[in-house]
C-alpha cells in the first residue's frame, strides 16, 4: 500500500460493533492514519450479529447457504434495518465521537455500486458490482469518512442484501482502491492452526477441498482472492481485534494473509 493517493477501503465484519471499546480504538486508529497519510478512506460494513439478533427476537429462522444468509423477501425489511439502519449509524456515530466526519450510506447511494439478484433461492441476496465513485469522490473532497452498508437497491428498486465482503470488492473496484478486509480472524490458517502469510488461488482451492477453510471463511477467501485478481494487486485479510496494530496495516504492513492475484 505504498500509493498514498488511492483510496483505501476498509470492511468491517459486522462482530466488531459489539464491542465499543474496540471501535473507538478502530476509528482512533484510522484518525490518526487519515491525518498522517491524507489519504481517503472508506468503510463497508456488515452487521450479521445485529440480524441473528433481529432474527431470534422475531423468532425466524436463519438459513445459510455456502456461507451467505438466506434472505426471504418478506424479511428484507428487517434486515436492511438491522444492517443500513442500526448497524450503519452505531458505526457512524462511534466515528463522529472519536472526531471524524462520517457520512453514513447504502452501496445504492450515487449509484456506486449495480445490484442484482445474486440466485432466486437465496431470495433477497443480491451481487455488486462497482458503479459511479463520483458521489464518494466528492466526499473525499470534503474530509468526509463514507461508512457503506451492504444493502443495496436494484434497477427496480428491490432491496437487497449484499455479502459484506463481496460488496468491500465491488466498492473497492469502483474507486480502484486498496482494499482491506477485516474480521473477527486474523487471517487464514492451516490445517494446523498456524497462520498463512499469503494465500494464492491454487493454495487456497487445496484448503476448501481439504476443509480447513469452511463456512462463512469460504465467502471472504474467494472475495479476496476476486478482489486481488480483478484490482491486481494484493489484498489483506486481517483481524480488527488488534487496533494498534492497524496503522501499519494501513501504511502498507502485512499483518494478517496477504491474498495474491494471479
């Protein structure tokens, strides 16, 4: 991440709004780095653990599907207000109290990313892919922190629910940014549990086959490994549970597995 002038755009895995503490630390931590580098950042998010909420407190069933959340339309509603509601605003507020100028948005804001639906069995789950960056360019302009949740709206103006991770991708190729990926792991490991400091596309097929990387982790490794391929460039996958060790991760330190593009 040597190239100060490009953007760097941040996922967030949804756990990390548990725990404010952490957030404070996260955002203390891209303050700091945004003064350092002037450079633009921006943050996609998920929310999963505030709809499994949602979810039990209404007592629906959630369905997953090679990682990704069965979205019945009838539930959409809730979802989009867990997630571009609740979500988004407790992010943008934890940033507005640590100093910075957050502007919350949905990947449909300015047109930034096109939507559609991802597979008629996943219901209202829908696939990005990068759009106009000129509203979140002007933003940047203005010192502004876009916060992005992964809701979006087709060309019919259905909601849908977009794979935080596969939405940082299709937000990153928009502004052909560097793109981070942070969650609750701090990277991918090995059948031993031992971290892997880069991960390439056969590397990574031999791992599925092999289930050490299963679930939800199958979804962010190919996200990665899109992402890397279609940016050419690497992308990182890291844990936000460290925020000291994020400033280095922004100027371009791996800390985490480095995904590598073919």
């Amino acid at each position: 991440m040597t190239n100060q002038q490009s953007p760097l755009v941040v996922k967030l895995g949804g756990a990390a709004l548990s725990c404010s503490e952490t957030l404070s630390k996260l955002f203390g931590a891209i303050a700091q780095y945004q003064e350092q580098a002037q450079r633009p950042i921006v943050i996609v998010h998920g929310g999963g653990y505030l709809v499994d909420e949602l979810m039990a407190k209404l007592q629906l069933t959630t369905i997953k599907k090679d990682g990704l959340r069965v979205t019945p339309h009838e539930q959409i509603s809730f979802i989009a207000g867990a997630l571009a509601g609740t979500a988004n605003k407790m992010l943008q507020g934890q940033a507005i109290k640590n100093g910075l100028n957050a502007i919350g948005l949905c990947l449909a804001d300015g047109g930034l990313c096109h939507i559609e639906q991802l597979d008629p069995e996943l219901g209202a789950v829908g696939l990005a892919t990068p759009g106009n960056p000129a509203l979140l360019q002007a933003l940047f302009n203005l010192g502004g922190l876009p916060i992005i949740s992964s809701i979006g709206l087709t060309n019919d103006g259905e909601i849908m629910n977009v794979n935080a991770d596969q939405a940082a991708v299709a937000v990153a190729g928009a502004l052909d940014a560097e793109l981070v990926l942070l969650s609750d792991v701090s990277g991918v490991l090995d059948g031993k549990g031992h971290l892997l400091t880069s991960l390439d596309e056969p590397q990574a097929s031999a791992l599925i086959t092999q289930q050490v990387i299963t679930d939800g982790m199958i979804v962010k490794v190919k996200a990665a490994l899109s992402a890397a391929n279609d940016l050419g460039r690497p992308i990182e996958v890291a844990s936000w549970r460290y925020p000291d060790k994020l400033s280095k991760l922004f100027a371009g330190q791996s800390i985490g597995t480095r995904f590598l593009p073919c």
